[in-house]
C-alpha cells in the first residue's frame, strides 16, 4: 500500500478508535452517575430528538452521512484492492542531455524468464510492486527439498546482483524469497 492510503487508513482506524472509546468511556460515566456526564444525559429533550428527525432537513442530514461514508468506504476499500503500478526507473548515466529509463516490470519479467529457465526450480514469479512509495522488485522461487540451501540461493543472488548492478542508484529495492517445496 502506498504511503497516502495507508496514511488514510491509520486515520481513519484513529478516528474511529477515538469515538468508540469516547462513546464507551460516556457510557461508563452514565451508568455510574458520574458528573458531568450524567447531569447532560439527564438534561436531554428526547422530545426535540423525535421532532428533528421527522424535520424536512433530517432525510437531507441522512443522505449526506450516507453518501460521505459510503464514499469513504468505497476509497479505503479501492486502496486495499490492488498496489499501485510501480514507476519506471531512472538509470545511472542520465544527465541534462537525455534520460534512461526502464520499467522495472520488465526486469522482473526478464529475470523470472531466466530462473524459470533453471530445471532446479519449480516455479518463479516475479514482481515490480510499489509498496508505501518504496518500488520493489520481488522474486519469489521455489524448488524440491532434495536441494541443499546453496544450490537454490545461488543463482538467485546472481540474478539480485544482476538486477542492482543494472539500477544502479534509481531507488528501487529487490527482494528474494526462497521456498523450499515438500
């Protein structure tokens, strides 16, 4: 997740703790008379509460909380679907006079084709993502347990330093996993 979503996410969980701890602290606080909470539990008119809500403006009120939530509903929901498409990378060698790039998908497609070509693993996957404004490449192999710990990583870190090499200092991160199949 991007770093904005999960800041909208971490405010919205804030939020939202924030009011049921108030709403429960209020609840407390009425049920075992403790002032000033009870003094205004006691002071509401539930007549005006009655009158309000079948008021012209009441379904109005309802419409726009309704609206506003689904609305924010909907938008922490879509930031959780999908990670946003990682941006392409600007390579070593770029100056005032032109500019080198590469789609990190590619060098992640590339480098899943080359271990794919490896009878030793079983399968590969490769990914460009972005995760908090950080672009990542992440590979993900695996292969028999027959196969000692040495044997799989090797050509795995030949292929992270392959990929590092080619970035350079363009900011995106490469991890690699290793699994060992039963």
């Amino acid at each position: 997740m991007n770093r904005l979503p999960a800041t909208a996410h971490r405010l919205s969980i804030g939020l939202v703790a924030l009011l049921l701890i108030a709403v429960g602290a209020a609840a407390v606080a009425w049920r075992v008379d403790a002032e000033p909470v009870a003094g205004w539990v006691d002071r509401l008119d539930e007549r005006a509460a009655l009158d309000a809500a079948q008021a012209s403006w009441w379904i109005w009120v309802l419409v726009g909380v309704t609206v506003l939530a689904l609305g924010w509903g909907l938008l922490l929901l879509a930031t959780n679907i999908r990670p946003r498409a990682v941006d392409d990378a600007l390579l070593d060698g770029s100056d005032q006079t032109g500019t080198l790039t590469v789609a990190p998908k590619m060098m992640a497609n590339a480098a899943a084709e080359e271990l794919a070509g490896n009878p030793m693993f079983q399968k590969v996957i490769a990914k460009a993502i972005d995760d908090r404004s950080r672009s990542i490449i992440r590979l993900e192999v695996s292969a028999a347990p027959n196969r000692s710990f040495d044997e799989v990583t090797a050509p795995v870190a030949d292929t992270v330093t392959a990929i590092r090499t080619a970035l350079g200092d363009s900011g995106v991160h490469v991890q690699a996993f290793v699994h060992l199949d039963r």
